[in-house]
C-alpha cells in the first residue's frame, strides 16, 4: 500500500488555473506507472480530471520539487512551477497533462519555459516556445540564428511545431530552418524542442531514473534557452 504524505498547496487562480508550488510543500513521491497513462482513457471531464490529480499531479509535485532548484542555478533566474489544472474545460476532457518551469510565478505561456507532460502514449520533456509569446518573430529570428545549437542536440531529440498535437520529428530529420521560419511567419505556429520516451519505457523508470532524465534533457536545452532571451 503506498504511503500518502500529507501537502499544503498554495493557489493563485486569479492569475492562471495553476498551482503555484514552494519549497515547503509535502507530497506523495512516485514516478509514471502505466496507470498514469491509463488515465487518457477514461471517459467523461471529471472523472478523468479526478484521475489526473490522483495519479499524474503528485508526480509533478515532486518533479517540481527535484527540478526547479536546479534550474534556477542553470538558467540564473528564480523558476517556478506551474500546474495545469485544465480549468477552462465545461465538457471534453483534456487529451494530455503537463507542468511547466517559467520564471514568471503568475504563469508561463508568454515566456519561454520547460515543459515535463503525458499524453496516453508518451512522456514529453520540452523547452517551449508557443504561439501566446509575445515578440514571437524575435525569438524565431533569434533561433535562426543559431540553429547550430539545435542540430548539435543528441540524436533522440524531437522537435514539435504545434503543442496540441502528439507528433514530433527528430531534430535531425526535419528542415529546422523551415520549420523557424513558419514559427517566424505564423500566429498559431510553435516551437518545441525536446525528447518524447514512450509509456512503455517510462513506466519502468524508477523515481531517480526519471529525475535523471529530465535534468538530462534540460542540460542540452539551458544553452539554447539562455542564447535565445
């Protein structure tokens, strides 16, 4: 029977639907079964917002926890997480979950942040840079620039050009420079480099097994994410 610990959360709804975390809080600390993934499957809003917050929220706390302090000394700014809680749906579930690093405590959708996410068949670890940004065109411009920094990454890095959708390519497969360009040139378009691990991998990693990868994935896109401001 796991053991539950437990946690005070500090909420902010008036400035986003996300839970704002501090070093303080206590939480349950596990990693991504299969169960976690199995929670895109249930039917209905509610009941599968009641599966997020019990089986993939207390993984995020404690994500949050581990990551946050080393991406502040990483990045030399005071990060802080965010949780999304979905909180704009009335009727369709949502079809995938993530918290997010900005340093920005009232949200992060108009910065540059570090995104750790699921969907039903994969674990997403990003940095993203999505259509909310302002000055979207300087940081395409800016990424264009240095795609060296992006065709360096490991060979497992993807890259995803809308954050709503499962796909991603590899980031040595795909036109980077049209791909910026269209981020460049397009409202709506995004920009997300990263790594996906598929389920059946991630829910075998043990709790450090996880932290370890996402603090790997993050040390190749800090360089990227501190060139690019």
């Amino acid at each position: 029977m796991p053991i539950i610990l437990l946690f005070e959360q500090k909420v902010e709804l008036r400035w986003s639907p996300l839970i704002q975390l501090t070093r303080g809080d206590f939480f349950m600390t596990n990693t991504f079964t299969q169960h976690a993934f199995n929670t895109f499957q249930i039917d209905g809003l509610e009941p599968r917002m009641e599966a997020i917050r019990e089986r993939i929220q207390p993984v995020f706390r404690d994500i949050g926890q581990e990551v946050a302090p080393d991406l502040t000394v990483a990045t030399a700014e005071d990060v802080h997480v965010h949780i999304a809680q979905h909180a704009r749906r009335k009727v369709n579930p949502p079809k995938d979950t993530w918290m997010a690093f900005s340093p920005d405590k009232r949200g992060y959708k108009k910065h540059p942040h570090f995104q750790v996410g699921l969907f039903d068949d994969h674990l997403f670890i990003w940095l993203a840079y999505i259509y909310e940004l302002p000055n979207k065109q300087q940081y395409a411009s800016k990424l264009l620039q240095h795609t060296e920094l992006l065709t360096s990454l490991p060979d497992d890095f993807v890259v995803s050009y809308d954050h709503m959708k499962k796909d991603a390519v590899s980031v040595h497969e795909t036109d980077i420079e049209k791909g910026l360009q269209r981020f460049h040139d397009v409202k709506k378009a995004e920009f997300l480099v990263g790594r996906h691990i598929p389920a059946e991998q991630v829910h075998h990693l043990s709790r450090e097994e996880l932290l370890d990868m996402i603090r790997n994935t993050y040390s190749h896109l800090v360089p990227l994410y501190k060139t690019i401001k």
